[in-house]
C-alpha cells in the first residue's frame, strides 16, 4: 500500500508536494457512509482511491508522469551507462534547473512498513536513504551522499541489513540507484523493494510493469466477462488465440563500406480477440476492427483493474475517464472502494465525482498553476470552513478551491477571435 508521495523540482513542480493517502479524521455522518472507501493499517486508515482535479496545464499529469520517472528509475538504472541521460526536466525557472530533484514515497510491503528517497540532477545520483519500521520503530537501512569526498565508505552509511553492501556500492555508479543493483545483485532487502515497485505499484493499464493482455486474460477472463455485464455491455464470451504473422525482414547499410544488420523474414505470434455479442451469441467480432474505442477502452482497462484490485495491487492513471461514459468511470472507483486493500490515484475532469455522498473530503485533491508557472497541490480536506452539506462541484466550477481554467467568454472576446482582431 502506498502511504504518501512527496516530489520537488520535477517538470512543473517547483516547491515540495504532497500526496497523502493517510484518511483524514473525518466523523461526519458522510463519511461513515464510505467507510468502504479507507481500509485500517495501525492506527490509521488509508484511502483507496485519490482524485486529483486541475485545470489543462496546471500540471495534474506531470503528477503521474514524476510519479512513473522515478518508479522506473528503480525497475531500469541499474541498466544505465556513462553518458546516460535521465528522462526528465527540472523547472525552467529561477534557476531550478541546477537545483537538485526529490523524491519520497512512505509505502508498505508485506506488513513492514518502509521509507525511500532519492535526489538527484538530470545525469547523477546525489543521495539515497532507506528506513524501515520493523517493530514500529524507525531504524536505518542504509544512506548515500555522493556529496562527501572520499571512497564508498565515505559516501555511504549501512545498518546490518544488507549482506556485504559495500560489494553493492562498489558496484553503484552515480547513475544507478542503490536499491537497483542491490537488487540486481540478489540481496534481498534489494529485491523485496524492487518487487514491490514492480508488481505492486502499477503505472497504467499497459506497458510500464502491467501484465499483458494475454497474461490478464488467462487470469481473469470469467471475472472480465461478469465485470463487463454488470458495466451493461453486451459481450456474452470472447475468445484468444496466437495467430502467426510473417514479418518481413530488414537491412541496415551504412556509407561506402557497408556495415549492415539484416535479419529473414520470419513468423511471429499476435494475440487474436475475438468477442460474442447477446443479439448474436455465435458470430464473431474481431476486437481491434469492430469494437468501438469506448469498449476496447473499457475491456483493456476493466482486464487491469480486476488484476489490481484481486490481488490489492495500486493504480496509477492520468484521465481516468478517456473514452469512458461518467457511469462506468463510477463503476470503476466503486471496484477499488469494494476491495480489500487495492489503491487507485487518478486524474480527472469528471466534477460529477465531486460529491461528498461519492467521494470524502480527503479523497479529493486539486493542483492549481501558480503566477511563477509552477504547479501546487492541496486537498479538499485542507479548507475546513466545507462543510460536507455544500456543493463541492459548484464551489469547485465557480473557482472557490481555484485549479480551473478562467475563460473570457464575453462576446466581445469571442468576436476578436472570430474576426481577428
């Protein structure tokens, strides 16, 4: 379960924000109506699913995209060579760009709870630290600054944790995160983090570290299928196959002497779906051909979700409700509240979710773009002046909590645009 995210210096975020999914101490008799919405962990509870609003351009999606840089910074940097360049960019202004980036994430894998952290410049590790609460208590894994002088010893600082760690740093370039190769090198503090990151915290219904299509198929078929009934589609059954393909081979040649790649052609297999529809149980609709966007969009992302929210894996997804009808979007949240521990954090332009009777206080969370161009983030649950008897999507669309665009939409505007004035 992840328990905060805070981030600095990344694309549009300046200063330091915050995602909390620690559940607010909230009484009203609202929120005791969405007590399925937060699930216990200690003395706390926490949220399962998150709603981060915001007009286009204040920065919601550079969020999620900070969020997946530096999870896959965990899963790839140990691949990185010496003239590697990291995948992001730091603010452009007021000299941010030379300023270092930061990242903390508070999560929990397999009861222990566990804190990690990493600075760093667009070409180099400048720190990294790992604690951990083993009996409630915070203790020390491991630290590094590649700001002090000297050797590994210097730089870093280890509990008894890791078995013979310093072989790890030896190992460690300023371009690769500890964890990274500590992983890749079979300890097993190194492997417990990389698989959480990999098979836990899920960057998007495809690619990233998400199963395959086939993979979530063969898992979930009969729960897809019951999902997508209840969701109101009309698919009765679909069928998979791996059909062979021949690919044509390539040539590579370059200047006078050739030095080229070549490869035959060959055969290689790609998933065939097939679906079945109520009016016509025995005729076949090819998926990628005769399906709308709005059905393979909802197949694909319901075939994810129910992988994530069986095994109570977290979600992270920018616009939630692309080419999703507002009621299946609902669908989908309710999936999350009804699970055990599974998470999801999303973006959205959907206000009809702004509704204390759909959503708590502390579920709701706007970035506003701020006069320096840098994007801030904040919770409903932070003006205690709202009252949960308000309208949170009419104060939300008059700006009350800010994060909307403020269009001119006077005639007057609108005819210089039309007449070019």
């Amino acid at each position: 379960m992840i328990l905060e995210v805070r981030l600095s210096n990344f694309f549009s975020i300046k200063d330091e924000v915050i995602l909390d999914l620690r559940a607010g101490n909230i009484k009203s008799r609202q929120a005791k109506e969405l007590e399925g919405h937060s699930y216990s962990y200690g003395k706390d509870n926490v949220l399962k699913t998150v709603a981060i609003y915001g007009a286009n351009a204040s920065g919601k999606s550079n969020i999620i995209r900070a969020i997946r840089f530096c999870c896959r910074m965990i899963f790839n940097s140990h691949t990185h060579n010496e003239n590697a360049v990291f995948n992001f960019l730091p603010f452009k202004f007021e000299g941010y760009q030379n300023k270092p980036s930061q990242f903390f994430i508070r999560f929990v894998s397999n009861d222990i709870e566990y804190e990690y952290s990493y600075s760093l410049t667009r070409t180099e590790i400048l720190t990294e630290e790992l604690y951990y609460y083993p009996n409630n208590r915070r203790a020390k894994i491991f630290t590094r600054n590649e700001g002090i002088e000297g050797g590994k010893k210097d730089k870093y600082s280890f509990s008894n944790i890791i078995k013979r760690p310093l072989d790890v740093a030896e190992n460690t370039s300023v371009k690769t995160l500890f964890i990274s190769r500590a992983s890749q090198m079979d300890r097993v503090i190194g492997k417990e983090l990389f698989n959480y990151f990999y098979e836990k915290f899920i960057l998007g219904y495809t690619g990233f570290n998400s199963h395959s299509i086939e993979q979530n198929l063969i898992e979930n078929k009969s729960f897809l299928l019951k999902a997508l009934q209840i969701a109101d589609s009309d698919i009765v059954d679909i069928t998979y196959r791996r059909e062979k393909v021949k690919l044509k081979g390539f040539k590579l040649s370059f200047g006078a002497h050739e030095d080229s790649v070549s490869n035959k052609d060959k055969e290689e297999g790609i998933l065939k779906i097939e679906t079945y529809h109520r009016a016509a149980p025995n005729i076949a609709f090819d998926f990628d051909t005769e399906e709308s966007d709005g059905t393979r969009k909802l197949f694909i992302s319901l075939l994810s979700i129910l992988d994530i929210v069986r095994n109570n894996k977290t979600l992270l997804i920018d616009e939630l409700e692309t080419s999703l009808h507002t009621k299946l979007v609902e669908f989908i949240i309710n999936l999350f509240h009804a699970s055990d521990k599974a998470q999801l954090i999303f973006t959205t332009h959907n206000t009809n979710l702004l509704s204390m009777k759909k959503l708590r206080k502390d579920q709701i969370f706007f970035v506003n773009k701020l006069q320096d161009g840098s994007s801030d983030m904040y919770s409903l649950y932070d003006y205690k002046d709202f009252r949960e008897n308000m309208d949170a999507e009419k104060g939300y669309l008059q700006g009350r909590f800010d994060a909307i665009p403020f269009i001119d939409e006077t005639k007057s505007s609108l005819t210089t645009i039309l007449d070019g004035e």
